[in-house]
C-alpha cells in the first residue's frame, strides 16, 4: 500500500473547497457525472481511431444511494486510470488529464467536458470520505483504489476490479446528509445531467400493477443524450420544438416562435430560443435560460453573459466555449462570452426579419405578445435598434400595423406642426381617451396605441431617435392645439368676460388635484369643457412610476388643465347668466377698485425711477395700504363669481361630463351627477 500526501501548495486545500472553491455545494455531483462522461467520451474516441480495440459494452454511467450507509456512488465504463495516472491527476490537483488528453486528439476530440482534477475535489464539500476503484483500458493494466479523509493524507494500493472504468464512492458527512436521499439525488439529476451525452442510469423502471408500485428489470435512464439542439434544423418540424418548450417548461403556455442556432465559427455554439407568451405586463420572468457547456448544465442566471433584453427569452444555449467552473463576473467580462452574445442578438433580429418578411400576417397577430420584448432591445441594445427598426410596428386605435417608414409616410401631410416637426398622436387608454381619439379623428389625425408597460420609455427613445419628431398624448391638449397649425379662430366671449369666468368653474372643481383653468377658441361642435394632462408632467410621472431616477416628479400632486370653448353655445349661456345675476355686484366693487387703483398708479409713476431706498417711507405705507384695500375687493368680486358658479348647475354638470370622460368622476360625485343629470332632463 502507498500512503503520502496529496501535492498541493497548503494543506488548508479542503476548507477552501468546502467553503469557497465552488459557490454552490450542490454541483458536486454534476462535476463526478461530466468526469465519468468525459471519460467514456474519450474511450469512444480512442475506438474510433483503432487505438482501442476492445468492446465498448455498456457505456451507460450508473449512479447509486444508500440511504442508510449515507453513500453516493458513480461508476463508469469509460477509460479508467492506472496508477501513475491517480498519482498525476488525483494526488497532483494542479493537472488536468483532459488537457493532456485534447491537446494530443485536438482533431479528433468528441466533446469532452475536460474537467478531471478540480473538479473532482467539490466532491469533498459534501463528504467525509471518497473511495476510488478504477482500472484502465490498457491492456494487463491493475486496478487500482485510493481513498481520502478529507485531509491531505491518501491511501492508494492495487486492488481487484473486474472491468474498465472508474467507481467512485461518496461517505456524506452530517452536514449534507440531504443529499443521500434518493430524491434529492434525482432532483440534481434532472436539474444538471438531463441532458447528457452518455445515458445515466439511476434505479429501475417502475409501473403500477395490482394497486401498487413494482420495479421492473429495465433501467431508469434520467438524461436524453440527444436533445433536439444536437440535431440538424432541417431534421426537426414545429411539433418537435413545440414538444422540446413544454418538457422545458410544463406549466408554461405554447411559445411564439423559436431561433435554432448552430455555429461553428467564430466560436461553437448551438441552442433554441423561444419567445415566450407575456400573458401580462406585469409578469415578466427572467431566468428561463439554460445555460449549458457540452451538454452539461451551467446556469439559469444569464444575466450580464447575454443582453438584458434577451434573458426575456427562454430555451437552451450551448457552448463549449463557456467555461465551466468560472464565477459569473469571470464570465461576463470573458472575451468569448462576449462574442456570443453579440451573435445571439444578431441571430435573434435577423429571425424576427425573416419572420416579418414571409410571414407579416402572422407577425402582426403575435405583436402584440412579441412587442414588450423588442421594444426592451431597441431601448437597451443600439445593435438590435439598429435592425429592429426595420420590422418594429406601431398599432393605431384602429387595429392596424404600420412599420415606422411606413407610418411615417402615412401622417407627414397632415400631422406636421407649424415648425415642420412631426407630431405622432398616441393613446394610453383606448376606452379612457376614447372621446380624445374621436376629435383627433375628427381632424383626419391618426392616433397610435401605445398601452404597453415599456411604452413611456419607449417614445422618450423613438422621440432621440426619429428626426424633427414629437410624440404628444391625445389628451394632453385641445384637439386644436395638439399639431399647432397656422390659424387661430376668433373667440366668441371677450378677453375679460373670460377671466370672470375663471372663478365661476373654479368653484366646482374638486379639491383632490390641481386645476389650472383657461380658455380656447375651439369648435362651437367640441366639447364645451374638456380636461387635459401636460404631456412633459404626466410623462414625467409616468416615468417616476416605473423608477428610473424621476422619483421628484412622482411626489407632487397630479395636475389638469381645465380648458373651457369660449365658442361653445352653453358656455357663452353661462356667461350671459353670469352678467345677468352678478353685473350690479360686481360694477359696484369695480368702481371701488377704479380710484384705488388709480391712485395707487399715480404713486408708482412718481417713484419709478427710484431705487427702493430711494422712496420715502410714507409712499411704502401709502402703497401697502393701497394694495391691501385693492386685494380684499378683489377678493370680494371673486367670491361674488364663486357663488354665482357654485349655485349654477349648468356649471357643475359641464365640469362633471368632462371630469366623467377622463374616469375622474367616482364615488358619492358620480351619484350625485346621475341623480342631477335626471332633474336637469
């Protein structure tokens, strides 16, 4: 029997495994599987050169618990190792005998996962002890067993062991007794192996038979060693793929469309990718792609190794040039991670055109699913706006579809402002801004629908992106004042009547919010009141909502525009009535104000080319006391107006429509304008 020491540079080697070597204890088994793989992958490509001769047999690797002995073991029938081979590449951690193995059969090499060393060793993070029984291929080679406390001490001598290959048993320790569970074996199992290149075999088959559960004589095979990314396109038809989703995905809804990939050069690469159905704005769920290196199972956290706006996408990636055993901020930054990432993005948009191109009426019917995600790469990724562009769509309110220079050319005649920009008309809320959209129509604009959840992030990058061109929410202004052309019509009531009525809507509004009330020379066939939301507040609100550093804009207070037709018949009624009920009222307070007012100008025309210091202390008292008395007549009249508005019903049911028109009318206020609304009848 040999004894030593395994050659590391410390003997604290087994404290850094278990503690910080691997992040995950759990891919202790996945790295003894991709070895026992990597082992019979390497005898089939030594028979398939003649440098084997012998029968291959069965190559299927055999995992095995016992519960009770709390034991794991893996047995395989790959290449086996002699004695000198333990010595190198288990008791020297620093070889690898994969590396060896590839640089001599580089040409030859039939994916081999390459990680016998290190990756041996994660082994120790769940066990107090490891046996070895292996034997080589070679012709009169001995068995050999070695086995290990989970100190640097090791115990090596020949042993006997009837066929080629490598045994290796697990002694789980207290602290990860979990994983002498049967169950929890074939969790990981399933989770990292099942896909693959050499069958693993774990238990018997089993069926139910007379009420209860017998084992039969056939092995449990756990891993497809020929998913459908290993096969050639052309092989493969939409039931295959939509079959693949769902044993990805059990619970998940039949995707959209897929993207094979399959590259050779500048780097391997093969997989599919679906485009999930979003069922909701709200449920957008990252971590459905699998991360794979030659079949074996890396990572669903794919964050930062592809773009942002991908990980929407769920399916299978495969690259034997993403290494295996790296921390993630290793991964991201490698020079070959990067590469394929920017393949898959330039797959993935000349798909998506290809779709568009030979299937446009299918394209459209899945934009609506497909449209959060491309909008994500446009805002995200310059590359793929560089070629979405060409495919992306608008939707109007009236269900139609339209590439961007296609839109573009449909309103340039008849949607371009005073100043020659572009004003591209849109609606949030087709049923909320259904009376907006009517006017705009009216007018002969189109108006887009952009209800999606990216939608505000979305126009602030279109509006960067397209030339002299605005986007402006159809309820932001009068339809008048939405493309601001040349021509301004006259107004029915004069400049003061106006400002009279000011106080008189004021009155009525609700205190909820803030109202700002001014007057437009519409259309005496619009509405007599409408109420609008600044484009740059509520975009910027929009925005607040969504995070993204607006947080200011969220905190204050919503605001309207309440903009009264001067050119309306009911509002020029309301005025009328107003001259009628407050005229002798209000000429009372106005003659009062006339001669304060005047001296109070006739103070200031005498100081205004004085400084401050400069005007005598008894022209200040003089001014204050003026301005005083002029505030509370002032206020008197505008109370007048208040009174007269707060007791007109007329008033209170145009500013109830219009507040009911924009779902801002609720409550006790709504029942109270049904019950107005019949006595008014």
């Amino acid at each position: 029997m040999q004894t030593g020491k395994i050659g590391v540079t410390t003997e604290n080697i087994f404290p850094i495994i278990k503690k910080f070597l691997y992040s995950d204890h759990e891919i202790f088994l996945r790295e003894l599987i991709s070895n026992a793989v990597d082992a019979t992958q390497k005898l089939k490509t030594l028979a398939n050169l003649g440098d084997y001769k012998g029968d291959l047999g069965d190559l299927a690797i055999r995992v095995e618990v016992d519960p009770k002995k709390k034991t794991i073991t893996v047995t395989d029938q790959g290449i086996g190792m002699t004695m000198e081979e333990v010595e190198k590449y288990i008791n020297q951690i620093a070889f690898s005998s994969a590396s060896e193995f590839l640089e001599k059969y580089k040409n030859q090499e039939n994916a081999i996962i390459g990680h016998f060393g290190l990756g041996f060793y994660s082994s120790f993070m769940v066990s107090d002890k490891v046996e070895i029984f292996t034997k080589s291929y070679q012709e009169g080679a001995k068995a050999v067993k070695w086995e290990c406390d989970g100190s640097p001490e090791y115990k090596m001598e020949e042993s006997e062991k009837d066929t080629r290959g490598t045994k290796i048993i697990l002694h789980i320790d207290k602290e990860s007794k979990e994983f002498a569970e049967e169950y929890r074996v074939e969790q990981l199992l399933k989770k990292y192996c099942r896909f693959l290149p050499v069958p693993i075999a774990f238990g018997k088959e089993k069926e139910w038979k007379d009420g209860k559960e017998v084992e039969l004589d056939k092995d449990k095979i756990i891993n497809d060693t020929n998913p459908l990314w290993t096969r050639k396109p052309a092989d493969l038809k939409d039931e295959d793929y939509k079959k693949f989703y769902q044993d990805l995905y059990p619970m998940a809804d039949e995707p959209l469309f897929n993207i094979h990939l399959n590259v050779d050069y500048p780097f391997k690469l093969t997989g599919i990718l679906y485009f999930p159905k979003i069922k909701n704005n709200i449920e957008i769920q990252k971590n459905k792609i699998q991360l794979y290196c030659n079949q074996v199972y890396v990572t669903d956290s794919v964050e930062g190794i592809v773009p942002e706006f991908l990980t929407l996408l769920h399916g299978v990636i495969d690259s034997p040039d993403i290494p295996l055993n790296v921390s993630r901020s290793y991964l991201q930054s490698d020079s070959n991670v990067k590469k394929i990432s920017g393949h898959i993005t330039k797959k993935v948009a000349d798909r998506l055109q290809e779709i568009f191109k030979t299937e446009r009426e299918q394209f459209e019917k899945k934009w609506d699913d497909l449209k959060l995600f491309i909008e994500y790469g446009m805002v995200t990724e310059e590359k793929f706006y560089e070629k979405a562009e060409k495919f992306a769509l608008f939707k109007n309110t009236d269900n139609k579809y339209f590439t961007f220079d296609e839109y573009e050319k449909l309103i340039k005649e008849n949607q371009t402002d005073k100043d020659k920009s572009l004003i591209y008309l849109y609606a949030t809320d087709f049923e909320k801004q259904y009376s907006f959209i009517e006017s705009a129509k009216k007018k002969g604009y189109d108006v887009l629908l952009m209800d999606g959840q990216l939608d505000t992030h979305f126009i602030n990058h279109l509006e960067q992106k397209l030339k002299n061109s605005r986007f402006t929410r159809v309820d932001s202004d009068v339809v008048e004042n939405l493309i601001r052309k040349e021509e301004k019509r006259e107004s029915k009531i004069p400049k003061e009547q106006q400002d009279d009525l000011v106080p008189v809507f004021k009155g009525q509004l609700p205190g909820n919010a803030n109202f700002a009330v001014t007057f437009e020379s519409l259309d005496e066939q619009d509405n007599p009141v409408l109420i609008t939301q600044s484009e740059f507040m509520r975009r910027m609100k929009d925005m607040a909502k969504m995070g993204g550093g607006f947080g200011f804009y969220g905190e204050m207070p919503d605001s309207y525009n309440v903009v009264i037709n001067s050119n309306h018949p009911l509002i020029q009624r309301i005025a009328e009535e107003k001259i009628k009920k407050t005229e002798k009222d209000i000429e009372k307070l106005d003659e009062k104000i006339k001669p304060i007012e005047a001296n109070k100008s006739e103070i200031d025309t005498a100081n205004k080319n004085k400084k401050p210091e400069e005007i005598s202390q008894e022209d200040k008292d003089r001014i204050e006391d003026l301005e005083k008395k002029i505030r509370e007549l002032k206020d008197k009249r505008e109370k007048v107006l208040t009174e007269f508005g707060t007791r007109n019903k007329l008033v209170k049911q145009l500013i109830d429509i219009a507040l009911l028109s924009n779902n801002m009318l609720k409550g006790e206020e709504l029942n109270k304008f049904v019950k107005r609304s019949i006595e008014l009848l």
